[in-house]
C-alpha cells in the first residue's frame, strides 16, 4: 500500500472499540509495518491488554497529554512517526477528540482532523481514528464523515458521502468568544517593543501565578507570534493577557490574514530559514486556536500550571 488513507471508526462500546483497532494494528504487524497507537488512556490500557506479549512492537503515547493541544498531533505526533520509518506504510490509530473536551479544544480538533487529509496526501500511511458515539455530541459524529474520507463501523467500510475537509476548518474559523475576566493589552509597531512585550508577558505571569518555567513558555510564545506579525502582518499589532482557572490565556491580533491552514503544524523544509513560530508556539502551549478573516487574524493560545 502505497498511498495516504485517512479512516474514521465509529465505535458505540469497549467491545466494539478493540474489534475496529486490535485487527488493524495486528494486520500491521504482520506485515511488518510500523505501528503507533496515540488515543486517551483508558482505551490504550485496552488495546495493551488485547494485544498481549504483540503490544511490545506498538508504540504507545497518551493523547491526553500528547494531544492536549490538537496543534501538536500532525508535527509532534503523526509526521514524526511517519518520518521516523521512510520506506514503510505506517499505521497509526489516532483518537483526538473525546467527551472531555472542552468546546474550544473541540474545534481545534476537528479542524485537526480535517488538516490530516492536506498533511499527509501523497504519504505512505493509514491513520484510523476512532469516535465514540455513545458519548460524543452529535456534531463530533456528523463532522467525522466530513473530515475522513473513508467511515468504519461493525467491520463495514464505505466512502463517506459528505467529506469536505475544508468546509469543516471554515466552519470552526469564527470570532473567538470573548476573555472571560480583566485584560491586560500593549500594542506593538516595532522590534524594539518586543523586550518590553517579553517584561509585560512575565508581570501577568506572575499575577496569574503561573510556574517559572511555563512563564518561560509564555515568553517565548508572545516573542514568536508579535515576530510573526511585524514581519508579515502589516508590522503593528496588540498583545492580550489575562488569568483563566488554573493558568493565562493571551492573543496577538493584527491586520494580516493567515491564508496558509497547514501554518504551525508542518516542519519547514530543512534548508528554510523560517517557518517555525507558529510551530514553536504549538507545541509550548496547552491549547492554539485561530481565527482569521479577509484583513484581521487572532491567534489565541493558553498556558497551564
């Protein structure tokens, strides 16, 4: 097999969760093919065990902490693994959404989803992603068949008949809500106002109380995204900060328009000299979600303890 399939398991028990995964993974082993398994702990518990003494050839990554924020599973979690075995037809069994999630997580993991099929067309691998549909809301389930081009169930595989990838990113690029509490700002025209972005950034840190190596986090995250709009937003723009339960959530706003939907979650070429920020920016931070209209864009991103 040569070519990308990107599969969409849905999945009403633990029963029918391990007869949908165990097959596929031992099927990749078989045939000697690499294999991840990157879902949320209790079902990678169950796949362990199903497997048995096979589970010593899987690798295993809790997505819970993995893909806590959906930006990291396409560079930090699927294209690693994929790079890591050139010459091979990876099979990787991915769960990023779950009931937990929280709303915003939600749309920053269906627009994940929906990415997966720009990121790897073209690649050698099968990534298999289940969705439980005994406790997702509906709208997880419909925008499923919208973001995998081939659906699974009871052993049953079909096209779906309404896969449209990018009408799912557009359905999730709204105006972000409101922060919910006081907000700190300082706009920016210059790289001279980084230094005092980086001293503003640490002052609510500390307010918010967060950890002195999470203000580090922080720091470099504004650094990188106030860079990213002097050089190519129009050079002015207006950092936001304020305290969330249990950490500092921010933004940076300009007058640009992000037109690239793969920005921040593909390494760059390695003969690049950039390309990176926004890829830095997700793997620091807890959770990054964007909006971006015909000549403003909001990249929101939040910070834990």
């Amino acid at each position: 097999m040569t070519r990308f399939v990107h599969e969409g398991l849905f999945y009403g028990d633990p029963a029918a969760y391990l007869a949908g995964t165990v097959p596929f993974l031992e099927a990749a082993l078989s045939a000697g093919q690499p294999a991840l398994v990157a879902v949320p702990p209790e079902n990678l518990a169950r796949i362990r065990t199903a497997l048995g003494p096979a589970a010593d050839r899987v690798r295993f990554a809790d997505m819970t902490v993995a893909g806590r924020n959906p930006g990291r599973i396409i560079p930090w979690v699927l294209h690693a693994f994929i790079a890591e075995h050139p010459g091979t037809h990876p099979r990787i069994i991915g769960e990023p959404i779950w009931a937990e999630r929280t709303t915003q997580e939600y749309a920053a993991a269906a627009q994940h989803e929906a990415l997966i099929n720009a990121a790897f067309a073209g690649r050698s691998a099968t990534i298999l992603c289940p969705y439980d549909t005994g406790r997702l809301g509906l709208r997880a389930l419909i925008e499923a068949e919208g973001t995998h081009p081939v659906l699974v169930r009871d052993g049953h595989r079909w096209a779906s008949p309404v896969y449209a990838p990018f009408d799912i990113v557009a359905a999730h690029n709204r105006p972000l809500p409101p922060p919910d509490g006081p907000v700190a700002s300082r706009r920016f025209d210059d790289v001279a106002a980084l230094a005092d972005l980086r001293r503003f950034a640490v002052a609510q840190a500390l307010r918010a109380g967060l950890p002195e190596h999470r203000i580090a986090d922080l720091e470099i995250a504004v650094t990188e995204l106030a860079t990213n709009t002097l050089l190519h937003s129009g050079g002015a723009g207006v950092v936001r900060l304020w305290p969330t339960p249990g950490g500092l959530a921010g933004e940076v706003a300009d007058h640009g328009r992000l037109t690239d939907a793969l920005a921040g979650r593909l390494p760059p070429a390695d003969n690049s000299s950039g390309g990176r920020g926004l890829l830095i920016v997700n793997h620091l931070c807890d959770l990054v979600r964007i909006h971006t209209g015909p000549d403003t864009s909001c990249i929101r991103f939040h910070i834990y303890g």
